[in-house]
C-alpha cells in the first residue's frame, strides 16, 4: 500500500485536510500551532485506489538554530519513507521563507510533490494560488480542508501520480503463502525469519528497531513455498520518540495488507501486552489468518505445566483471537520452528474455505433452535429467512433477516459460534452480515 505523508509548517491545516480525506476527525484540530504532537495515519481510498494518509505534525517549532535542523530531520524523513508528498501551504498567509526552505528538500527528494493551497474557500480566493507557482512545482491546487473544497480534484491528483501497484497475490489460489511476521520490538522476528530462510536475510541485532522496513524472503519448506514478510517493532505511541520509529509502525502495517498469514510473536516472559492486542486485533480485523508463536521457550521455567499456564493466560487475555493456533518456540534453538510452517499453511487454507449449501442449511436450523431470538422495540422478534455463504478470504456469511438492527452482540457471537462448528476455521476471522428484506415501495 502506497504512503502518502501531509507536510508543511504549523497550523496550515494539515490536520483538517488529513480528516477529510480520511472521512472521520481523527487527528485533533484547533487553531494553536503545534497541537499534532504524534504522527497518525488512517487508510484513505479514491477512484478504486487505497492507500496510507500520514498526518505529520508541523515541521519548524519555534526556536534559533534549531528551526533548520527540525525541516531537515522531519522533511527528509518523510522524503524518503514516503511514496507522495503533500505540501500543504497557508493561502491567507502567502508564501514564507519558512515555505521556501521546505519546497527546497522536496525539490531534492525526486518523489512527486502536490502543493496544496490552503484556505481558498471560494471561487474569488482562487488568486490566492498564485503566488504559490514560485515554490516551482507543476502539481498545484487550490483548497479549503475546512469546507471541503476541490478534495476530489486534489485526490485525482494523488492517485495519478501513486506509483504503479505491485502484483498482487491472488488470495487462496496462489501456491505462494504469504507470511507477515509481526510483534512488539526485539521479541525475536528477524531470528525466527533467519531460521525459516535459512539464511541471513534480515539483519538481526539485540536493540529494539533494528529492522526499520519490511523484507521480503521466498522459501520452499516442506514442498510449499512462502514469502515471508519482516516487519519492524511496533511500540507504544508514548514510546514513539522518533519519526523513524512512526514510520516502521506504518510499514508494520503495510506489511500486514499484503499477507495471508501473521504470526504474532510474543516474548514467553510477557505476553499479552496492549501492543500484542493492538496488533492481533489489527490482523483480525484485516481478515488475515493469524498464528501467536510464544517465543524464547527456551528461558521460560522448566515446571511442567508452564505451557498449560501460558496457554490459558492467552486465551484469557485475547478472547476475541481464541481461534489463533498458538505455536511454542525458541529463536535462540530452534525449538519448535519446524511446526510453524504446517500450521500457518493450514490457516491459509482455513481462510478460503468454503461451505457446502446442505450445511448452511443446517447452520440455519441450529441458530433457529437458540432459546430467546433477540425482540426490538415494540417486541418485534428477529426472524431468519435464509443464509449463504458469500465470500472466503476470509469466509463470510450473510444472513437475510426481517430487520438487523435487531440483532445484539450477544446473539452474533452465538452464530458466530455455530459457524465455527461448520467447519475447520481454525486462525482465520469469520465475518457475519445480516441482510434485511427489500421492501417495495
């Protein structure tokens, strides 16, 4: 998926841009400059294409010296991790020194750039623009992030000039698996993809970070082949003390639309951390196949119910992930790695598994069979006329009902349970829809 970074200097809007095109108020929004701290993302899509929109905070604080340094770290950053740059400029204020010296590292930078005037609200503001021509880009529009003013025509702009899309792997009848290996930092990624290539494909180091973009690996193991995907740490936001490391987390999360399979590797010695259920849950809700590898068994407690502990601590922890197949392994040894490569082939082919029409059928009657059907307001009662199975990749399931907004959390999972016993969905999600009849007017 193709990054796109917004960049330009306090308080030019920015954060008010990056919420309209992204279609919810995500990044804060106020009037003082400086308020985006944080750097934050969100997937944007336009005219068919997807990709990663990066709010970035404003570039010059305030301050001697180090003014030029700040553009310089910030700018550069964004110039080389990003596919397409924003460069988003105050169409009251006109153009600054401060705007010149950022437009000087874009030009250098070889990436496309769009300068996006700001705060053209209406049609007799369009001349507010032109000053902006002397920045010496070809790519330039004229807008108001705050009325949503010429977005579309911005975001033409910006699918045009995304690079082309990579090949994409054909989901369930490719022979290739791919495999994002994800986690927390340091908790043994790049040894475990060193030890399924058998080679040193990816640069393994004890400090946290080391890995700061994906690489890719093809294997054959065991007569299947896999490309396995390495992924940087993913830390918690306060940690998040440099661009650099923001950047890794959105290519952590570039890594995971482009798999199949994620192995969530946990450290033995601290699993079920915030980050480790922020990223089984981003997995899940991307409806990929999930594996949990706990790693560094080998410095665990050797009492003989550790693994029995560790099991029920996970299922505990993360009972929206209990169908994840957990693997024990060790990094450092070996132990345990050659089961991986069989249990993330079979969640592959849970994910595009397909139920037969007979036991669909039958899927209906158990759920028919549930003691108390959900009642709406009024007493009205849910009323299924019907299920089919709509999708693999992962399976999902549409049931036609008389009104959906009857259906409770409580009442899904317990279909949802029922869809399980269907088949074997071990470490795939399971979506459910509920379709409401089409009424004639």
């Amino acid at each position: 998926m193709a990054i796109v970074a917004i960049v330009g200097k306090p308080n030019v809007g920015k954060s008010s841009l990056f919420n309209r095109v992204v279609g919810r108020r995500k990044a804060i929004v106020d009037d003082q400059p400086g308020v985006t701290r944080d750097r934050i993302y969100g997937e944007a899509e336009h005219g068919g294409r997807s990709f990663l929109l990066v709010d970035t905070g404003g570039l010059f604080p305030e301050g001697g010296d180090s003014i030029a340094e700040s553009i310089r770290r910030q700018v550069l950053l964004a110039m080389e991790e990003s596919d397409l740059l924003i460069f988003v400029v105050d169409g009251k204020e006109g153009i600054t020194p401060l705007d010149r010296d950022v437009a000087l590292f874009l030009r250098k930078s070889g990436k496309p750039v769009i300068v996006a005037v700001n705060k053209v609200d209406e049609m007799i503001h369009e001349g507010r623009e032109l000053d902006a021509h002397s920045l010496g880009f070809s790519e330039l529009v004229g807008l108001s992030a705050a009325h949503g003013r010429n977005i579309d025509e911005l975001m033409d702009r910006v699918v045009t000039l995304l690079p082309s899309r990579e090949p994409e792997i054909r989901e369930g009848v490719n022979d290739e698996v791919a495999v994002a290996i994800v986690g927390r930092p340091n908790v043994g990624k790049s040894t475990l993809l060193n030890l399924l290539s058998g080679s040193e494909r990816s640069l393994v180091g004890p400090a946290p970070g080391t890995t700061r973009d994906s690489v890719d690996s093809l294997v054959t193991i065991g007569g299947e082949r896999f490309r396995l995907i390495d992924t940087a740490g993913l830390r918690k936001r306060s940690r998040i003390s440099s661009d650099v490391e923001f950047y890794s987390l959105v290519r952590t999360h570039e890594s995971i639309e482009r798999c199949d399979v994620a192995v969530l590797m946990m450290e033995g010695a601290e699993i079920c951390t915030d980050q480790d259920k922020k990223m089984a849950g981003l997995v899940l809700e991307k409806g990929k196949g999930l594996v949990i590898a706990v790693n560094k068994w080998d410095l665990l407690s050797k009492t003989p119910d550790i693994g029995d502990k560790i099991t029920e601590e996970i299922r505990d922890e993360m009972p929206f992930a209990d169908f994840a197949p957990l693997v024990f392994i060790s990094g450092l040894t070996g132990r345990g790695v050659h089961k991986l490569p069989e249990v993330i082939f079979r969640v592959r082919s849970n994910r595009s598994r397909w139920i037969s029409t007979e036991r669909v059928g039958a899927l209906v009657r158990d759920v028919l069979a549930f003691d108390r059907m959900p009642t709406g307001s009024g007493g009205k009662m849910l009323m299924i006329k019907g299920c089919a199975q709509v999708a693999v990749n992962p399976p999902a399931f549409a049931f036609s009902v008389n009104d959906p907004e009857i259906v409770n959390r409580s009442f899904e999972r317990y279909v949802t349970k029922k869809v399980r016993e269907l088949g074997d969905f071990e470490g795939t999600p399971v979506r459910i829809f509920w379709r409401g009849r089409q009424i004639r007017k």
